[in-house]
C-alpha cells in the first residue's frame, strides 16, 4: 500500500507542478492525469486506489521517484 501511496502522491506533486508551469494547455494535463490514474486503477484495483487516497498524508512526504 504504500509503494501505492507514494505513486499517486508523486503522480499529483507531478501535475500540481506541470499545472502551475502550463500556459492555456491544461486540458491536456487533464487528459494525461486520467490516463495515468487510470493506469494506477487498472494495476491495483479501484478499491485499492480509494483506500490510498484516503490514507494519503496530510503533510506531503519525502519526494519519490518511480525509477
């Protein structure tokens, strides 16, 4: 679980990032965020991915890196 919850918290730092770097192109972050949550969904199952969500830190973690 918290090889999971390290992955969607680099996910949404990734695109928090990307969005407040975009110049009018976020609809195409939108699009590249759901594709890769929906990876993460595809790889551990819905229910997996809601239990991460809701035991995501308040407090942002240690940055990660999924290479």
């Amino acid at each position: 679980m918290n090889g999971l919850i390290a992955r969607l918290e680099l996910l949404l730092r990734g695109y928090a990032a990307a969005c407040d770097h975009a110049q009018g192109d976020a609809g195409r972050l939108v699009e590249q965020f759901r594709r890769d949550l929906r990876l993460l969904v595809a790889e551990y199952g819905p229910n997996a991915v809601d239990i991460a969500l809701d035991r995501f830190p308040d407090e942002p973690g240690p940055k990660a890196s999924l290479h």
